[in-house]
C-alpha cells in the first residue's frame, strides 16, 4: 500500500549547516497494517509524515501508493489518499462551524461552494448512529460550533472527518498527546477501533511508550532519519517499555 524508497531529507539551520533528517530511510507498509512510530525529538518521524503527505518534498528516493509514485499528483488526489489527525485538535475541524457543518464538508471534495447541498443532503440517522458508537454525546451537539467542545470531542470530529472517505492511509501525528490522561485513552481506544473496523493502513507517531506497544500490528524507532527497531507478532507483545528505554536509548 505504501511504500519509501531510500527518502532523504535535509535542512540548512541559520548557520548555514546542512543536517539529514531522514537518510535513505526505506519502509514497506502492507494494506491494513497499523504501525506505531517511537523516536526521540529530531529522530525524523514528523518529517517523514510530512514527506508522505507531500508537505515537505524529499530530496532524493521515491514515495509509492499502490506501486504509484505520489511526486506528480496534484492537491486533491493526494488529500482523497492520505487522511491526517495530528497534535493540536483544532487544526482538524473548522471551529466557527457545527458538528453538522464540519461532517457536511467530507462530501464537499475540496468545493466549498456545495456546503449548502451537502447540509440538505446529509444523512442525520447515519451521523447519530455514528457520533452515539463513540459515546461522547456527540449526537445530541450536532448544530453545536466545534469550538464549543472539548479537546476530547474535537480530535473525535477530526478523525472522522479524516477516515469517512477511507483513506488509502491514515497519518496520526501524536494525535492524543494535548489531551488529558483519562481523554487520551478515550480516544486512543476509538481511534483503534475506527482503524480496525475500516480496515485503514494507519501510521501512528507517539511518545507513549506503552501505546506504541500495547497498539497496532507492528512498532518502528526511528535514530538519526533511519529505522532502528522494526517488530511484529509476538515480539512486539513481549516489549517492555523499560526495555525500549535502555536497549534503544528511547527516552519518551
């Protein structure tokens, strides 16, 4: 489904230095698989996800979806392909607009001109049957401004948003990190369950030792724009996060 092909990447700093950020890196994704992504600040993962999503491009290798090379494709086939949910939930949802309004626009295809089509058309059942599986009360607060919600509910909008079109893949970017203890499990569960019952191919950065271990179908640590770790199966479940710690010299 997705694959990287020796990606490279650098930046010049203000001293004029030249540093690579992600160096030769290769990753091959298989359709469905979750992937948690563990490394310290600097080790690359963002700037891998922004090389996937073709925010940043890369400066030497290949990116692949379904054998294809992502180079020429324009804004809307890329953002009907990869579907993003990152660190701050008020990037993911429009805030001066209700719950119904934010779900209206994953039918509008980048034409905002068809908001008021789309909100004649919207299935109301359908979104109730949806927001009442997360169990926020999401349902009751459709004509509710996003930005009346909490952190929790928001980051909930945000990744539906993101999956309803089912994605080829799905980039979490430390999605659960702003929010509180008890909310980010919330959401940590839910957004397992959402990538399970769709099928999605997911990639996941964290910082949480144990998320990345006790989620997703396969843990890679990247060091220095290259993977270190790459586990599956079992030997994912037999990790340790003390192990991860000491072994690899992953601080989270």
């Amino acid at each position: 489904m997705l694959k990287l092909n020796n990606i490279s990447k650098s930046f010049q700093n203000e001293t004029g230095e030249i540093k690579k950020v992600l160096d030769n890196l290769n990753l091959s994704v298989k359709p469905g698989e979750f992937i948690t992504v563990l490394g310290s600040n600097g080790a690359g993962k963002s700037t891998m996800f922004k090389c996937i999503n073709k925010e940043w491009n890369i400066d030497e290798g290949e990116i692949l979806i379904d054998k294809n090379n992502i180079e020429t494709w324009d804004p809307k086939k890329l953002s009907l392909s990869i579907a993003n949910v990152v660190q701050d939930p008020k990037i993911g949802t429009l805030g001066n607009m209700t719950i119904k309004e934010n779900l209206s626009i994953i039918e509008l295809k980048n034409d905002k001109n068809l908001l008021k089509s789309c909100l004649k058309s919207f299935k109301k059942d359908n979104y109730i049957d949806l927001l009442s599986s997360f169990d926020l009360g999401l349902e009751k607060l459709l004509d509710t401004k996003v930005l009346e919600l909490s952190g929790g509910q928001r980051q909930i909008i945000s990744l539906i948003i993101a999956t309803q079109s089912n994605p080829k893949v799905l980039l979490l970017d430390e999605h659960t990190a702003a929010l509180d203890p008890k909310t980010s499990e919330k959401v940590m569960n839910l957004t397992n369950n959402v990538i399970k019952e769709k099928k999605l191919t997911c990639l996941m950065i964290t910082h949480n030792l144990e998320d990345a271990i006790e989620y997703g179908d396969r843990l890679i640590v990247l060091n220095k724009g290259k993977i270190v770790l790459d586990v599956n199966g079992l030997e994912k479940k037999e990790l340790k996060a003390e192990e991860l710690r000491k072994v690899y010299g992953y601080i989270a």
